[in-house]
C-alpha cells in the first residue's frame, strides 16, 4: 500500500479512536461520579433511590435515580454502549493498521523471538480473545465471589501478560498490547454482561415482575472493574510515544506498577466524589509509585547493535540504489540524537526509541526515514539541521525506488 495513504489511514483511524474513547470514558467518568454523590438520605416523593442538582453550560439539571421502574417506563430511554464498542473496534483498526501491516518495523522484534509477522499477528489477536474467556469465567466461579480477592488475581495476570507480551514483540507493541488486552476485557465486560444484565432488569421490570438481585450485582462489580482498569490504560496507549516506558529493558515492570497507580488515583477520585473525604494517603502512594517508574526506566540503557537484525522487507531497502547516500545522510543528520545514547543537549534516550547509528537501522526503519525526513519535514527539527532539499529528494527517490 501506498506510504502516504496508509499514514492517512491510520491518523484517520487513531482520530477515530480518540474520540470514540473520549465518548466512552467521559460518560463512564461522569456516572461513576454521580452515582457515588447522589443523595440517598432525602424521601423522595418520586420513590427515587438518590438525587441530584447540578450545574453546567448555563442551566440547571435535576438527577434522580431508580432502582426499580418509575410509575410509567420512558420510550427513550437511552443507552450507553456504543462509545464503548465504537472504542474498541476503532482500537483494533489501529492495531491492524499500524501493527499487522507494518509488523516487520512496529510488532516483531527479531531479537527476542524471529517469527513471521502473521504468526505475531496470531499470537497478538489469540491473546486478546483468550485473556477475556479466562478472566470472563474467573468471575463465574466461587473463587470471584470475592471481589477484592479476584482483583488480585487479576493484577497478577495482567503483570504476567506483561511480561510475556514483551518475550514475543517489541517493547512499543508489548505494551501497546498490554493495553489493548485489558480494553478488550473492559469492552467486552459491557457487550457480554453490563449491557445485556440490565436489559433483563429493564424486561422484568416493565412486565411488572421483581428483577433478580444478581444481575445487578454482576454488572456492578465488572463495572466496578472498568473504573480502576481505564487509567491504566489510558497510559498504555500513550505509552508509545514515550521510549522511557516502553523502550527499557524493565518496560513490563513499569506497566505493572501503573495498573497499582490506577488503583490509588481511581480511589481518591472515587473517595471525594462519594463524599468519603480525599484521602491523602492515595496521593503519597501514587508519587511514590511514580518515582518507583522513573527508578526503574533507568536502570538499562539502550544497545548498541552491532547487527541489527534484517526482516526480508529491509533487506530490499538495504539493498537498493542509493541507500548508502541515504545512510551518510542520515547519519549526518539524524544520528546525533537516535542513538543509544544522543549526544544532543537534553536528550537522554533517542526519540520513539528510533536508533539510526549503522546502516541495518535505517534500512530498518526506512518508511519512517521516508514519511518524516522525505515526504515531510518533519524531522529532523529544523532548529537543529541542515539537511538540504537536495538530501530530501535522495531519501524519496531511493525509497520509491523499492516501492514503484
């Protein structure tokens, strides 16, 4: 496919996912918020559980709540799922896009484990599905009738998942993964069981019969499940853009300790707005757990590859005219900063963990060269280069070379 219009596709899709996750959190956020603040101590005339008054874009708004069915069932009553089945598929586009297509420079690290990249793109969707049927009857059993007990065991799994997404891809896609296992588990909790649960209630309740407890109560604790797993995730996919967490050799380390900030930040928040005071001790927990993160990301620093291990795709590049015109460019140009260790003022770690020292690594990394050197200028900064128009031209031509 076409460089150009597969960047497109996926900005287009990442948009996409974006905002469809704004949607989704936004609305979960503010829920969670108004049922832990609602005001049961009041005898509502209406045979409300709870109220509220609240204010926002010039008006007032008055909140109540219902356990069983008001007097007369509204015809429109809405509901909350589609931002978040709109979040996930847009989340598996991307991953399609920018892991299965481009597996060769983003999914498999050839140093860790040398698989095709369909065999990583097997591994990477098994995962998904299989990690939300194990903790999906986890919950079934006795053992989850506890819920604190089995949110333990939860962390557990997600630390091992951790660890072993970043055996098998490179430490961008472990993580990236890590955080796309878990939305696949909080995406599926409202498909398979929030949704579904209330719309038995919803049934029961406008036949006029009283709706069994435990429906509630299982949508309650996979919702109560979502609430501490949406920061982390969150951080997970972002973490991309940030070599210090995905880019070390302890990357699975410092997704561990972000789900353990989730927890604590998520129950501050949960805290304040249920009226229970804002506890200070989330916040000293969370610094030091955060400093924790820092501690860790320092403790390896990046390689130097003698030899760069070659996919069959940048063998090609590697391979065609120009290319060691292209590498005395980049390596006057960009290697000054993507090194293992950069010597621009500032510059601890190269950025997007890109490394551009020897000729193997650009070759590696040819289609970024391209989009972001070549067909924009993006890179390098201009404040910090003096590539020529001329240099630009070389890169396009030797890397359209390859691509007709």
């Amino acid at each position: 496919m076409n460089p150009i219009l597969l960047d497109w596709i996926e900005f287009a899709v990442r948009w996409t996912h974006v905002i469809t996750a704004v949607a989704w959190i936004g609305s979960s956020f503010y829920f969670i918020a108004l049922d832990l603040g609602l005001h049961r101590d009041r005898n509502l005339a209406t045979g409300a559980d709870g109220e509220e008054w609240q204010v926002h874009g010039g008006g007032f708004y008055h909140i109540q709540k219902y356990l069983v069915a008001p007097e007369q069932m509204p015809s429109d009553l809405v509901w909350f799922k589609w931002e978040s089945y709109s979040t996930w598929l847009s989340g598996f586009a991307m991953l399609f896009v920018v892991y299965y297509i481009g597996g060769d420079l983003f999914l498999i690290d050839p140093n860790k484990l040398d698989i095709p990249v369909w065999q990583g793109a097997v591994i990477s969707m098994a995962s998904l599905g299989i990690g939300w049927v194990m903790y999906d009857q986890l919950c079934k059993t006795k053992f989850g009738d506890n819920n604190t007990r089995l949110m333990i065991l939860l962390y557990v799994i997600l630390v091992a998942m951790a660890w072993g997404y970043n055996q098998v891809f490179t430490g961008r896609a472990a993580l990236l993964h890590l955080g796309a296992f878990t939305a696949t588990i909080m995406s599926a909790n409202v498909f398979f069981i929030i949704i579904p649960n209330q719309k038995i209630v919803v049934a029961d309740l406008i036949a006029g019969r009283k709706p069994d407890p435990k429906y509630g109560k299982i949508a309650k604790q996979r919702s109560t499940h979502n609430n501490y797993l949406t920061l982390p995730v969150i951080f997970l996919m972002l973490s991309n853009h940030y070599p210090m967490a995905f880019g070390t050799e302890y990357n699975w380390v410092v997704a561990s300790l972000v789900f353990l900030m989730g927890v604590t930040i998520r129950h501050f928040f949960n805290s304040m707005h249920a009226r229970k005071g804002k506890p200070g001790w989330t916040l000293a927990v969370t610094a030091i757990l955060f400093v924790l993160i820092i501690w860790v990301s320092s403790l390896s620093r990046w390689e130097y590859q003698e030899d760069a291990a070659l996919s069959q795709t940048a063998h090609k590049y590697a391979a065609a005219e120009g290319f060691d015109d292209v590498v005395n460019i980049v390596m006057g140009n960009c290697s000054m900063c993507h090194a293992a260790e950069p010597g621009w003022p500032g510059i601890a770690v190269p950025p997007k963990g890109v490394m551009l020292e020897i000729p193997e690594q650009v070759a590696i990394h040819a289609k970024q060269i391209y989009l972001q050197a070549g067909r924009s200028h993006a890179m390098p900064p201009p404040s910090a280069s003096y590539i020529l128009p001329e240099d630009r031209a070389e890169i396009v031509k030797w890397f359209e070379s390859v691509n007709g």
